[in-house]
C-alpha cells in the first residue's frame, strides 16, 4: 500500500459571483522512501495541493477528494486532535519562505524545543540537547550558541537550515519541501538541496520537493508530476520526462532551460499567463498558449490518461504517431509559440 494516496482532489475558494479552482482533479501517489518532485508555473496549484494534504486550507476555502489518505490514515475524516498528531510528526513541511514561517517573537531554541515536546516524551533539558543536535545536523556552526538568537538575526540560508530541522525533528515519514530554495544565492541552494538529498537517504523518508527549477528535480526526484492551473499535465519517471516530454507544456518548459537553447540565443519563454478565476477556458486549459492547439482542444478538456509509462492530460501526445493527422483533422488554430 502507498504511504500516500491522493485521488481527485478539489479545492475550491468562492469568490464575488464564481468559485476559484486552485486545484482540480489532482490525483497522486507516494511509496516510502519515494522522492517525488512537483512542478510547474507560479499559480498551478503545487503547494495548495500539499497544504490541503496538511489541513491548512482555512475557510472559506473547501476540500474535497475521493481519496487523502497517508500511513492508513483517512485524511478527510480524521479529528483535529488525531491530525495534530500526524502534521509534524509523521508529516511535516518546509515552507517557502522562511523568515515569514518562523516567529520573530521567540528564539530558534525555543521555536525547535516547543516542536520536540509536542510530539515527543522529552523533558525540556533533553529536548534542548535534542535541538542542538538537529543544529548541528543541518549544518549551522556553534549550533548551542544560536540556539538564542531570534530568526531575524540570522541569514536566509540559516533561517531555512532552522526551518528544515524543525520539519525532521521528529523523524518523519514525509517530508514536503516547498520551493525550499527560493531566494537563496546558488552556493546556498547547492548546499541545502544536497542536506536535504543527504537527509532522505539516511532516514529513508518520502519527499515530496515543489519547485520551479526543473534542474533540482533532474537531479533529486524519481518520479515528477508537471501542474498547470491545478491539474496534473504530465506524469511520468523523471529520465522519461525529460529525456521525451509527452505534454506541449512539459516541452516549453524544458525548452526554457538555458541548457536546452543554442548558444547565444535568447530563452524561450512561454507566451500568456496561467488563467485565473475569470479567464479559465472551457477546453484544454492549456491551449490559450499552446503551438499545437486546435479548436477541438480549444472547447473539449482532455482527461488524465496512462500513456507510455506514465500518464498525459492532452489530445495530442508528442510521442502519438498520429498526432500530426489529429491536429490537422480537428482544426488547427493561430496561438503565438514560444519565442
């Protein structure tokens, strides 16, 4: 059995005359031990998809699923009380931004022991020494002396060190790492990635690693699911991915890689935006931008569907043989490729 089943998730936020569809349809699994990577635009849905996981969607948003479950446990149906035992214990995540998730009230000893205590039997001398240690582990130097400094008397590189002992004080099971890079310098981001690859190894947890950077996920994650305006576009082994993408929006993707583009040339990008809550399209929601839509996909929403070891939401996979007679039969339509 999977340590994490997902299937068909939903969430949903009302706004003024009409629902936002953060995330629809989403469905994923997760063996122990897996590293699985999330990726996608700004706006696709990665980290809401993990927060509705965690229980952090708070009202007036709604989630809804056919399946959430983790460890044997039924997500949708558990207590309060039975989830905080979970969320921090056999689950925890690093969140995006560091100097906004930990307190600037209270010092990172004070922060890690209160962690410690909550799901452990430790007294506070032992979960101190626990704290130091986990310091240590993470890689921040005279971890008994900063024990007393305050969040903001550290970089972002420490404060996201702190944040990652935090999330594996208590050995979990799954570690969710969202965008656990984000606004570091490239030294920095070398160092935390290979921790958290090192820390994965050693304790043979899941992880689940959302991010931008289609580089890290090359090189961290067995398994990658590609999301757009909250569905899940591509799934498939990540050598697969990236060596035959499947998906028009996996191909622009890779195609923005400075290491993809001849050399002296300008990216690629991607033209438009991802949709909102008033512009998302009856079709495929990735047509408005897509160079090989055609009015079929334009008004017909593909499904998610197995396809070469993996599964694809598209009318036309790259890799179909008869995709070329497809797109011409259905009607080709005019939308700007990637430059």
């Amino acid at each position: 059995m999977p340590l994490l089943e997902i299937e068909d998730l939903h969430v949903e936020f009302p706004t003024q005359g009409s629902v936002m569809h953060a995330v629809e349809g989403v469905s994923l699994t997760l063996d122990e031990g897996e590293v699985l990577g999330i990726v996608g635009e700004s706006g696709s849905g990665k980290s809401v998809t993990m927060m509705a996981l965690m229980g952090l969607i708070a009202f007036p948003g709604r989630v809804r699923a056919k399946t959430l479950r983790f460890a044997g446990h039924d997500l949708l149906g558990i207590s309060d009380k039975e989830r905080r035992r979970l969320v921090g214990k056999d689950m925890a995540m690093i969140f995006q931004e560091p100097t906004t998730s930990l307190n600037p009230c209270f010092t990172i000893g004070w922060q890690l022991v209160e962690a410690l205590r909550q799901h452990s039997p430790l007294d506070k001398a032992s979960a101190r020494k626990r704290a130091i240690e986990l310091l240590d582990q993470v890689g921040i130097p005279a971890a008994h002396t900063r024990l007393n400094d305050y969040p903001h008397q550290m970089s972002g590189g420490m404060n996201q060190r702190v944040m990652i002992a935090m999330a594996i004080s208590c050995n979990p099971r799954l570690l969710i790492a969202d965008e656990p890079t984000t606004a570091l310098d490239v030294t920095i981001q070398a160092q935390i990635l290979d921790l958290l690859r090192n820390l994965q190894k050693e304790r043979g947890m899941a992880l689940v690693l959302i991010t931008h950077n289609m580089g890290v996920v090359s090189e961290m994650a067995r398994r990658v699911a590609v999301m757009y305006a909250g569905q899940v576009m591509e799934q498939r082994p990540v050598g697969e991915l990236f060596n035959d993408p499947q998906h028009p929006y996996t191909e622009a993707l890779l195609a923005a890689l400075p290491e993809r583009g001849p050399a002296g040339h300008r990216l690629a990008t991607i033209p438009g935006v991802v949709p909102g809550v008033f512009d998302r399209p009856s079709g495929c929601l990735f047509a408005p931008r897509c160079a090989y839509a055609t009015q079929h996909s334009m008004t017909v929403r593909p499904e998610l569907r197995a396809w070469q070891g993996g599964q694809v939401r598209c009318h036309y996979p790259l890799g179909d043989p008869q995709r070329a007679g497809q797109i011409e039969r259905d009607g080709p339509v005019q939308v700007e490729a990637a430059a």
